[in-house]
C-alpha cells in the first residue's frame, strides 16, 4: 500500500494538530487504498523526519500550505532528501503545495457559516512569507476572493502587523472608508492558533463590529487539492515507472540479439 503524507507546519497551539487529524481522516475517506499519515515540520509531533524514517515504499508528501514559500521549497525538500539518504528503498516525492488549487470556494463558504453578509469589509488574514512570490500569490487569492464577493478585501499578513498592530488598524479603516458597516475576517489558515488569535485581539482593541469566520480546516474544497495532488503525482510517477521498465526490457532485448549474432555459424565463419 501506497502511502500520502500531509505535511503541516505544526503550532503549539493544540488545535492545529486536531484540525490536522481531520483533514487527514477526511481524506482517508477518499482514498480508502491509501494509507494516510500527517506529520509537522516544527513545534508538533510527529515530526516529518520520524515518520518518513518509519515508512518504506512508495510515500507521496503533500504539504498543507497556501504559500509556495521557505517550508515547501526548502526545509521540506531537505527533510525528504535526508530521509531517502538513510533509507535507499524509499521512494519520496513530493507535491505542489494545496494552496495550488484555490481556496476561495473554502473562504466563501466559511464566511457564510459566521453569517457575513453584504455590507462587510472582508479582512482576508494569512501567514506572511520571506518569498515574494509566495505573498503575491496569496494577495492574488484576495482579488480573487474580492471579485468573487463583488465586495472590498484587504490582506492582512498575521506575521507582520507592525507596532501595536498598525497594520490591523490600516486595514481595518481601508475597509470602513469604502463603506464597510463591519469587518468580516476571513483567515487563510488550515487551522485556528496564536497567529489567528493574535490578529482578533488587535481587532477586539478597536471596537469596530466584527465577525470572525472560521478556517480553511478540512472543507472539502481542501480535501479535494489533496487527493488531486496526489492523483497526479501518483499518475506521474506510475509513468515514469512504466517508461524504465520498458527502456529495460528494451535493453534487454537488444543485448540478447547482439550476444545472438556474435555466436551465430556466419559470425563464425566471418571471423
């Protein structure tokens, strides 16, 4: 049996590691041939170098992200080399980030669960990146989200919200000039934490009307980059697998007629 492995960050906060476990038993559900295990690059256990270091076979990683940043191109690829250099057998690939596939039909949907309606400012918050690319790509996922709405987003980056969070109250008043009757925040997180908490404390401060929704967590829209992910680098992998094999044989093949000819009774006499 194959193996999917989701790679979360991992928080001290207990309820990342729950929300974890329910998104991998959500995608148990799909892949029922699968084995499914979730293991964090940091502050949670198990850690995904003690769980690579206990499997063998064919493991596919999939890592529970929404920025393509430092973790996913970096600290993840390092830990899946080492563990291929202690254990050869092993065969670890690994996939885009789930944040490849978008999570706005997620953000919407949660949203609507807290009962945001019409006249809110939708405060979209997400962990900032020393990647670029990766904070343009989740501001992207704002316009989108925005255009989705047909209403004003702002993105908040939790990493990064200045003194006494002055980031918070910048966007907040963005919001609220553009005709906002309440703040609406919409965290692209996998899972509530100190980060996510962080951000409402700020927002508490201020006193402005509020509704909190809920995170990405185990929506299905979620589930479903996982298994897509997966899917294809199954496919991908089975492919190369097919090619090698048939590059073999051809091989194969060729040196029995070569080694043919050279003992053949005109071969002989030719020489």
């Amino acid at each position: 049996m194959s193996t999917l492995l989701l790679a979360a960050h991992g928080s001290r906060d207990p309820r990342f590691a729950e929300t974890a476990r329910r998104v991998a038993d959500a995608v148990r559900r799909e892949l029922p041939a699968v084995r499914v295990e979730v293991a964090y690059l940091d502050l949670t256990e198990p850690l995904i170098a003690d769980v690579l270091a206990d499997l063998d076979g064919d493991v596919v990683v999939v890592p529970l992200l929404f920025g393509d940043g430092f973790h996913s191109k970096v600290d993840l690829p390092a830990l899946i080399d080492a563990a291929i250099a202690a254990a050869p057998s092993l065969t670890v690939t690994q996939t885009p980030i789930v944040g490849r596939y978008s999570p706005v039909p997620a953000l919407i949907d949660r949203l609507a669960e807290a009962g945001a309606g019409p006249g809110d400012g939708i405060l979209m918050t997400a962990v900032g990146s020393s990647d670029r690319g990766s904070d343009a790509s989740t501001a992207e996922r704002g316009r989108e989200l925005s255009g989705a709405l047909g209403r004003p987003v702002r993105t908040l980056f939790a990493t990064r919200l200045g003194p006494r969070g002055a980031a918070v109250r910048a966007a907040v008043d963005d919001l609220l000039a553009a005709g906002a009757q309440r703040i609406a925040v919409s965290p692209l997180f996998l899972s509530a934490g100190l980060l996510s908490d962080r951000v409402e404390e700020h927002l508490d401060a201020l006193g402005v009307p509020l509704v909190v929704a809920g995170p990405v967590a185990d929506h299905p829209a979620l589930v479903r980059a996982v298994v897509r992910l997966h899917r294809a680098e199954s496919i991908r992998a089975e492919t190369i697998r097919a090619e090698t094999i048939r590059a073999e044989t051809i091989g194969a093949e060729s040196i029995g007629a070569a080694s043919i000819r050279a003992e053949s009774p005109q071969a002989a006499t030719a020489q």
